[in-house]
C-alpha cells in the first residue's frame, strides 16, 4: 500500500481577524470526521496542522502548515475532486489566504521508516 502525503502551506491575509481564523482552523480540524465517501466511510488517513515556529528565514512568508495523509490515490482525488465537505472548506477558506504552497503527492509505502547507523 502506498499513502500519499499532502502539504498545504498558507500564508494568512494580516487583516483577518483572530477569531476568524481560529473558526477557520477549528474547521480544518474537523474534515477527518467530517469528510466521508458516499458509502459513509472516513477517508482521511491523518492531518498535522501548526504554525510555523521555525527561526530560520526560509519560510516565504508561510504562517501556518498542514499535511494530509491518503491511503491511496482514488481517496485523494475524492478529496479535491468530488467532496462537497472540502470543496466548501476551500471556499470559505479562499478569502482568508494571501498566498499558499501545494507540494505532492509524496508516495511512500506504508511501513515504518529504519534508520540504521553506520558503524566504523
């Protein structure tokens, strides 16, 4: 099995106001449950979200991250494609954004990642 790894980056209009995007985050918290094929069956495999509290200056002006997992390709293109639950997300969303990054889909196999050391 292959998951397929979603990253959002967005940068937030500064003249939101703060309450409006902690609605907007509580929302975004939300779709693992709120998101459902038409069978009735949750699909999201896993969502991260945070701001970003990095130091470093290579963010691009990104405020906050989310990444989120699918077991496959046919739950992510349900996703972005057919999903009234995130399509109307992304539009009340729409408003708030500045700017954003997509990166993906990173396929990985679905097994733990072993790291070894190199002994000398």
């Amino acid at each position: 099995m292959t998951v397929l790894t979603h990253i959002v980056l967005f940068k937030y209009k500064p003249t939101i106001p703060w309450p409006e995007l902690q609605q907007h985050f509580e929302s975004f918290k939300q779709l693992p449950e709120k998101c459902v094929k038409p069978d009735g069956n949750r699909y999201l495999r896993s969502l991260k979200m945070g701001m970003n509290l990095s130091w470093q200056n290579f963010n691009k002006g990104m405020t906050h991250g989310f990444v989120i997992e699918f077991e496959n390709q046919e739950d992510h293109d349900f996703y972005h494609l057919e999903d009234p639950v995130h399509i109307e997300f992304s539009r009340n969303a729409a408003p708030l954004v500045e700017d954003s990054v997509v990166v993906g889909e990173f396929g990985v196999p679905a097994i733990p990642l072993i790291i070894m050391k190199a002994t000398i």
